[in-house]
C-alpha cells in the first residue's frame, strides 16, 4: 500500500512537470501566435496537451481507486451475511463493505460492495426466508446468520448477531455520538423502507416525504452513489446527474459523502444559479426574499408579498405564460418590412403568416431564425449588384478615387449590418423586455387569464410586479427571485434551452418550491429521472398538505411516479421530538426512534444582558458534555448578525452564514432559514418571545428550529416567552 501511494505520488509530480513544461511552451510560444507559423505551433502544441490529459484521467482514476482501498484496510467491512441459496447445501459467507475487494489470484469476492445486489439482503430481511433481485433474475434462499461488525484502523473492536432488539441498540448508540461538521454516511445503519428507495430503478419520479430528521438528504445521496455505481448498466455519470440544493451552506455540509462513497462528487446547484444561467443576469438570492418575508412587520405587505410568489410560481401562472408565447407571433413580435438597396426583400406580414403557420414542435425562437435565414440570403444574392451600384456612386468623389472598392465595400458592410440589426429586432426575442411588457396593460394580461382562476389581489399584484421590474433596467441590476423563476421559464419555453445528458436531478427541500420551478426542470432536463425530498411540515413562506406531491407529479410528467413517506425521525431524543411536534397540526406527529435524552430547557431573562449570560452559560454546558456543534438559532440573518455582535469574542462564538467558508463546529450563530436540512448536537434557540414568535408562520419556524438538535435543546426570552411554546 506504501509501495502503491509512493508511485501514485511520483506519477503526481510526473504531471506536475509536464504541466509546467507545457505552461513554458506555451508562454514562449504566445508572442507568434499570429506569425505565419503560429498554426503549426499550436498544433504541435496541441499533441503535448492531450497525452497530459489522458495521464491527469488516468491519474484521477487510480487515485479515487487507492483512497478506496485505503480506506478498505482501515475498514475493509461492517456486515457478513450466511445466505443459502436454494439448491445449494451450505450457505455462502458474504462480507459487506464500503467497497468491493476482490483476490486477483482467484477472481474470488472477497468483500461485497454496500450496492452490490445481495447486499439488500443485508438491509431488508432478518433470519428466514430471504431474496435479491440480481440481473440475472430473483435469487431466493435462506438468510443463516447476520452479523454486524465494528472495524476502526484496522483493528475489529465489536461484532453481534443481529435481530430487531440488538440492531435498533446498535442504531441508538450510533446516534447517541455527536454529528459532524459534515454530513455523515449511514452505510452501515441503511434501514430497509430507506433502502427500497435507494435501489430503485423504476420510477421515473420518486418523491420521499420525510418528517425532520428521517434521513431524506442522506437517502438521496447514497441513492446517487448507487446509481453511479450501476454506472456499467445505466450508464450515468457524474457528470450526468444533478443536486439541486436550498443554499450554498447546505451544499457544503453535504459535499463530503460522495467521496467517502467512494464517488466523484456530482453538479450541486442552487436555483438562483440556473437562473443566472439562463438568463446571464444576476438574480437576488431567495435567501434574501425569506429573510425580508420572515422580518417584515407589515402583515398587509406580507400578504401581498406571499401572494406574489405564490402566483408567479403557480400552474396557473405557467399556462398564463405558455398562451402568451402562443400569441407571441400575432400580438408582440412587431414584423417589419425589409429593404435592401431600396428594394423590398421581405414583407413583414408574410414573414408573421409564414412563422404562424409553420406552428410545430419546435421552440419560437428556432422558427424565428428559419424566418430570418431566407431574408438574409436573398441580401446575399443582391449584394453584388449593390456594391457595384456603389462603386460607381462613389466614384463619383475624388477624394475616393483610389480606395473605390474599399470605400464600396465598407459602406455595403455598415448597411448589411444595420439591416441584420433591423431583422434580428423580431428574430432574437428580449425575454426580460416582454415580460415586463406583459405587466404594463392589465386588460391585456386579465385577457391572457381568461378562465383560469387568479388570486383576488391580482391587481396589486401586477402592480407590485410592475414597481420591482423598473429596477432591473441594466445589466448591474438584480433580477427578483420570483420574476427570475418565471422569466426563466418563459425564456426556456421560448429559446428551448435546456441539459439533455442530465439522466438524473435529485430536489432537496422540495417543499419550499412551487409548480413553476418542477415545470421548469422538466423542460430543463427533459431525459432525467427526478429524486424529489420534501417534508411539508418544513415549509417556509407557504402552506403546504401532500397534494404538494400532486403538483410535483403533474409538472414533472413521468410515465411511473411513485411515493414513499418516511414518519420516523432518527435524529432528535424522544425529548426534543415531543417538543417540537407541539408546533404541528395534530393529525401529523413524527414516531421517535425511541431514543431518550435530556428535557428541553427554557430559560427567560429580565434584559437581553442577563440573557446572554444565561446563553454563555448553556454554551460551556454543552462543551462540558463534549457537544462539537452548538447552534445559536435566530428568527433573521439580521438577528444573527446582531446576537454574533453581542456575544463576539466569548465563548468562541462565531457567526454562520451562505458565505461563511468555516466549519460548523463549536459555538455558532445561524439564521433558522439557513439551518434547514442541517443538524447539530445542541441548539439553543434565541429571541423565543412573541414579539419575534407569533404566527403561524413563526410556528413553522419554531418546528424547524426544535428538529436541528440530536442531544440537546434550549430556549431563551427576555421576558415571556412566546406563547406558540408554553
């Protein structure tokens, strides 16, 4: 193993050279690059590079393959099951590991990989009767033994036969440690409903609705290691697979799996970032809209604001807009007539009845440009004859009666391009300019709504629409979540734009998104299966019941849509989950994993100075309990920034949030918006009154703030506290 990681590193330095060598070349070469010779340089240039980047893939490869076996001798399994196959006499020891290890010798498996087929024996059946399903078909039998192992550096530290009582003990106890700065991986501790979701290779839609702390995200992420690892079958790639993520925190606590699967990390992004994609214009981040949503005092102006987003994000709001690109080429796009050299070349009438007619599959903006090439070919055709009309007009100047056919030449150059310009003002479409233009008249857009049903408040809101658009007039100008969604949409459904090599797009947090952003992934990535991870108890903003998943089906459109609902949590003690299910409808309570815990503690102060001490305080409680992460839960990014100010310097508190590069470790301050699909050992939850918590809205958030916490969970007010919690 030394030998193999000495090599390894040498073959690193070996690239290093070359690369620099390369770099040398390529810096001596760049003052020619526009010398006679300069393409017989850069072709002999060219064959440095690419033997460079086949060693860099081959390096890459062997690398992920030796942290594997590395990884392997630290702990080369964690699970051995008997399994008699029937017809067979005697069962088949199977050992279970992170990764497959076979003897080169014999050909022999040695350790099974967690994805393997017959490792879902290990997760699905206790003693009895059991199956897999291998390529080969269903291969029955009977599971003999079971066997759990712990294995740290190398060194067998415990085993146990298991059965229902011991594993669950054995689950406990995993969960009783502290969690990490990152998200762990739970190969070892996969229960059976989780694993059914994770092999599954069916649906072309599977939605998980999980309550807090259900395991959701880390579902979705071992699901990607599966599907990579049925790569030779599938043939998905990392490159061919998506995570779409809340924020940019998120995305860091979660980037850490993959590779300790074993696997190349996948394309994370956030919608704000799609959004910029397409469109090439910066866009507020949503995480701005929730903050101002959960801050704002004015209920009136909160309403409008939620109804907004609601709309703008809605199905009804999609088809809206699908009529209006219908319509675009009779009612918006104005067609003009088209002259060259003084002649008419294109009337503008035929170039609207030919497009309106040439209705098909095809998105607008590619029939726009089947108009626009006849019309610049028949420029073409009658350019010779214009540029010697104009050799001759411009002969008739002296002062250009040596430069006749260059003067000509630029001047029919200046008039070919005016005259592109002039065809390209109805054949290249300003997504940014017609939706704001749909805006402006509101007979014509109650027009566009006919028999669809719109919110009461339709009025303001298109009023409200149309004072955050004048804004954005310039390219420095950040573009409103809410109208980058459904502009995005709008310049999807006209340009056609979309990812066709993404096979698969796993959605976290999928409650917090409307119709509108599952109607745009479609259209996005039209050749994907989607993951879709939810839990309507979390919602920010709105008010969410399963039909949510109804939605979800109707704007993905996949032939097979399956749902699985997980209602056990295995992250908060029986303690902190009873606490927190006081803030859900009754009908919905999450089953505890039955793990128990210290009670919930509230604390309240006379003054916010009393208060921090008592907040200090609970904060070396939990360092003397050997807690690593202890979360300071604010209402606001604002409440953080203003606690972080007040406790700074004590306590090593430190503030969290999407730009932050630290680790969530020790104390930190973090806004509950920010926290979602996070955990921590300890969360104390700040400013717990009812002037910060009141509402409906402020219960969900409570909800959210009480399911962060694994072991240990405190509240604090100045004066009483909020009357959402006693």
């Amino acid at each position: 193993m030394v030998k193999a990681r000495q090599t390894l590193d040498g073959r690193q330095d070996e690239i290093a050279d070359a690369k620099h060598e390369l770099f040398g070349e390529a810096s001596r070469m760049s003052g020619s690059f526009w010398a006679s010779q300069s393409f017989e340089e850069l072709v002999e240039l060219s064959q440095y590079v690419n033997p460079i980047m086949v060693q860099s893939a081959s390096y890459s490869r062997d690398a992920r393959l030796l942290a594997a076996l590395e990884r392997s001798v630290e702990s080369p399994y964690f699970a051995r099951i008997d399994f008699l196959f029937i017809g067979e006499s005697s069962p088949e020891k199977i050992y279970i590991g992170r990764a497959s290890l076979t003897d080169e010798a014999t050909g022999d498996m040695r350790v099974y990989d967690w994805r393997a087929p017959v490792a879902s024996v290990f997760y699905r059946f206790g003693a009895g009767k059991a199956y897999y399903d291998a390529p080969q078909g269903r291969l029955e039998g009977e599971l003999c033994l079971k066997r759990q192992f712990e294995i740290k550096n190398g060194r067998l530290e415990y085993f146990f036969d298991a059965d229902v009582q011991i594993v669950d003990e054995f689950l406990r106890k995993l969960l009783s440690k502290n969690t990490s700065a990152r998200m762990k991986t739970i190969v070892e501790t996969i229960q059976k409903d989780q694993d059914v979701v994770i092999r599954d290779m069916d649906s072309g839609l599977l939605m998980v609705q999980g309550v807090a702390g259900s395991g959701k995200t880390s579902i979705g992420l071992h699901r990607i290691a599966y599907l990579m690892y049925q790569a030779l079958s599938s043939r998905v790639s990392k490159n061919d697979i998506v995570i779409i993520s809340p924020n940019a925190l998120f995305e860091r606590y979660i980037e850490n799996v993959l590779p300790e699967l074993g696997e190349e990390n996948v394309n994370s992004l956030v919608f704000e970032q799609l959004f910029e994609k397409l469109l090439k214009r910066r866009v507020r981040a949503r995480g701005e809209h929730i903050e101002a949503l959960i801050a704002l005092e004015d209920a009136g102006r909160k309403a409008l604001m939620k109804s907004s987003a609601a709309f703008k994000g809605s199905a009804v709001f999609a088809e809206l807009l699908e009529r209006f690109i219908r319509e675009l080429p009779t009612n918006w796009i104005a067609f003009e007539d088209v002259y060259y050299a003084g002649e008419l070349i294109a009337k503008g009438a035929d170039i609207r009845e030919k497009l309106v007619k040439a209705q098909s599959g095809e998105p607008l903006s590619v029939r726009l440009k089947k108009r626009e090439a006849p019309i610049l070919e028949a420029m073409r055709d009658k350019r010779p004859a214009r540029i010697k009309a104009l050799e001759k007009a411009v002969a008739e100047y002296p002062e250009y009666q040596f430069e006749i056919k260059e003067r000509a030449r630029a001047i029919s150059i200046a008039e070919s391009t005016a005259l592109k310009d002039k065809i390209r003002a109805f054949t290249e479409l300003d997504c940014l300019a017609l939706y704001k233009r749909l805006f402006e008249d509101k007979a014509v857009f109650l027009r566009l709504a006919k028999g669809l049903e719109l919110p009461e408040n339709i009025r303001e809101i298109i009023t409200y629409t149309r004072f955050n658009l004048v804004r954005p007039t310039d390219e420095n100008s950040d573009l409103p979540y809410e109208d980058a969604l459904a502009l995005s949409f709008l310049y999807q459904r006209i340009s056609g734009a979309a990812f066709p090599n993404i096979r698969q797009a796993v959605v976290d947090e999928a409650q917090d998104y409307y119709p509108m952003h599952f109607a745009l992934l479609a259209g996005l990535f039209p050749n994907a299966r989607f993951t879709v991870l939810g839990d309507i108890d979390q919602t920010l903003e709105k008010k969410e019941d399963m039909s949510f998943y109804d939605g979800v089906r109707s704007m993905l459109k996949k032939e097979k849509a399956s749902l699985v609902t997980m209602d056990k949590s295995f992250r908060c003690t029986n303690e902190i989950l009873a606490f927190g299910a006081r803030f859900l409808d009754k009908s919905r309570k999450p089953e505890s994993f039955n793990r128990g815990g210290d009670a919930p503690e509230i604390h309240t102060a006379k003054n916010l100075l009393e208060m921090d001490e008592l907040i200090l305080r609970e904060i070396e409680v939990c360092k003397a309990k050997g807690l690593g992460s202890i979360a300071l839960l604010t209402k606001t990014r604002r409440g953080a920034q203003v606690a972080y100010v007040r406790l700074k310097g004590r306590s090593g508190v430190k503030l969290a949030l999407e730009s932050g590069g630290g680790e969530l470790t020790g104390a930190f301050v973090i806004p509950v918006f920010l926290s979602k699909g996070l955990e921590f050992d300890a969360v104390l939850i700040l400013d717990a009154d009812d002037a910060h918590y009141r509402t409906e809205d402020d219960r969900k958030l409570l909800y959210i703030c009480s399911t962060r916490a694994l072991h240990r969970l405190s509240v604090f007010a100045v004066g009483k506290v909020s009357s959402l919690i006693v």
